[in-house]
C-alpha cells in the first residue's frame, strides 16, 4: 500500500498546490505569526522553610554599571579574565534584589523593601509591591520590617511618595548605627546625597515603630542579627532557623558571585569601610562554608539561593540551588 506521495509526479503537484496556496493567502498549516510582548511576568519563588513558609519577591534588576569602576582592586585583564570564564558581560554588572519574606505562621516578616519610586539606577526597579501583588501577599499583612541596612535599594520602598507607609501594620528593624549615621547630613558624605534623602525618607517617618537589633541577638522567634559592618556602619546578615533547617540571609555581604568570591578582599565602590566589608565578608563565608549553612543573597542571579564553598585558594565558589517547582 502506498499514499500516493512516492510518485515524483504526484509529489511535485502537492507541494506546487501549497505553493500556490501561500501565494494566494489560502490558510495553510504554516506557523502563526505573534506579536512579541516584550515584557516579563513579574517573579516570586516560594519553597518551604521549616514549619514554615519562605516566598522571594524582586524590586526588580539593578543595572549597577562598569564593573572595572565598580569593583577595586583587580587588574582590568584580572576582572575580565574573572568574567569571561564565567560567561558574564565586561560592560555591565547587571544585580538583582531579591526579596525574603518569611512566614513564620505566626508573623510575616519582609527582609529589605529595595528602592521604591528612586531610579537612581534606571528605570528596571521599584517592582516590590508589584510582585508581593503577584505573589498573593498584601503588604497590610507584614507584621515586620527587617533591614539589613539604609542603603536606598534596602530601606527605598518602606514609604510611598505621598508619605504613606506601604507596610501600614508592620514594625521596623535596622542597626542603630545605620539609622543613626545615613538620617545624619553632617555624617553622609555629599556624594551619598541621594542615599541621605532616601533614608530619611522611609526611615525618619517610622521612628517610633523602629527597633534596634544589636549583634548576635535574637530578635525575631528564629531570626538572629549578625553584624557584618563595612559596606556600612552597621550592616548585618540573619540567620533564619525554622525547625531543623537554617538560611543565612546576607544582605550585601557580597554583591557579585564572581568578582567578589573569587578574590574577597576586592573592594566595592559603595562600601563605606571597604577594608572591614572585605574583613566581614571573608569572615562570615568561612562559616557559612565550613557549616554548609544555605544562603540567601539579596543580589546575585534570581532567586539568589545556594551554597558557598571554600575554594583552597584563600577565595570561594557560589553554587545555585535549583529551584524547586513543587512544593
């Protein structure tokens, strides 16, 4: 039995019959054209923690600029070198803000409200409510605030610009040396005016909802502070304990998963104490490495969930974790 296409004869009229159907407009089952939407959904990633339950929500990617004015300490050939073996681009460090909120069944805790309406960096960020919105979390639900510091893409969307709070019911927590310092204009240097701005912004307005943690405390039923100062005065990560489980949160303990992990003394240009963040970072991914504990990072690749590991050369390795799709 045949289909009548092994005939050349037949074969040559069929295809010159789509042909001309083509030509003709006729429906064919060619492929249908689409318009290209050129927008993504906003994102959120939720995975159990514990007992409880942890979703990570983005304000959005932070185009931060040349890396090679960005990162100190490397030679120009030594950055590139670092960048191109790990397939990331010399012209532009593109960094993420990923966001923790942790829900503990008894409370909803939120770690850091990146830059609110601020475009300091460009137009690609501000997407906190947005895709707490997608995420199905109300911001009149978060019981509390967590800030890691007050740099303007972590305490920027506490306050809408018409001087309402986004988080109307929550607590604030911060350091009381980055309250004290980035709401001070005798303290912030001039350069550093927007970041000035911002902070009193969201912070001064919530001044007495404001606690301060201090370092090693246990602030939050299982979540303590863990100074980590350079970046800021007081900048600091959390460890999160939820039953047998742990999760470092850590803020800007690093900012890149290359540039400042293969080499951690390098320096970053927004540091406050670059020498002491160098220190504190050093410091704090040896114990994360030598505990395995997971971490959390606020700016690395989406969702910004992994691991650290020593890499027997006085530097380290970030290893994603993959996403988990069923909960």
């Amino acid at each position: 039995m045949t289909n009548g296409l092994e005939n050349p004869g037949r074969r040559s009229l069929v295809l010159g019959a789509a042909a001309m159907a083509v030509a003709a407009g006729t429906p064919t089952r060619a492929r249908a054209k689409a318009a290209l939407l050129k927008a993504q959904s906003p994102y959120f990633y939720r995975f159990p923690l514990g007992d409880g339950e942890a979703t990570i929500v983005s304000d959005g990617t932070l185009p931060l600029g040349d890396p090679h004015t960005n990162f100190l300490g490397l030679s120009p050939a030594e950055m590139d070198a670092q960048l191109t073996s790990n397939f990331l681009p010399l012209s532009n460090a593109v960094l993420e803000q990923n966001i923790l909120i942790l829900n503990t069944g008894n409370r909803l805790v939120l770690f850091d409200t990146g830059m609110g309406s601020l475009k300091l960096f460009g137009p690609t960020t501000g997407k906190l409510l947005a895709t707490m919105k997608q995420a199905g979390i109300d911001p009149k639900d978060i019981d509390a605030v967590v800030m890691s510091h007050a740099h303007v893409d972590h305490c920027g969307g506490c306050m809408a610009d018409d001087g309402s709070r986004n988080f109307p019911n929550a607590q604030y927590y911060i350091s009381q040396a980055d309250f004290d310092f980035w709401t001070d204009p005798t303290k912030v240097p001039q350069a550093f005016g927007a970041f000035l701005d911002t902070a009193r912004k969201n912070l001064l307005p919530n001044r007495d909802r404001m606690v301060f943690y201090k370092d090693g405390q246990e602030f939050l039923p299982g979540i303590q502070a863990l100074a980590a100062p350079g970046h800021t005065v007081g900048h600091s990560i959390f460890m999160i304990t939820a039953g047998k489980e742990n999760l470092c949160y850590i803020g800007d303990l690093t900012h890149h998963p290359v540039l400042l992990m293969e080499k951690p003394l390098t320096e970053f240009a927004y540091d406050t104490d670059p020498k002491q963040s160098a220190q504190s970072r050093v410091r704090m991914l040896t114990m994360l490495a030598q505990n395995r504990i997971p971490v959390l990072a606020y700016h690395f690749a989406w969702p910004g969930i992994g691991h650290v590991a020593a890499d027997g050369k006085g530097g380290f390795r970030y290893y994603p974790e993959a996403m988990k799709m069923d909960l």
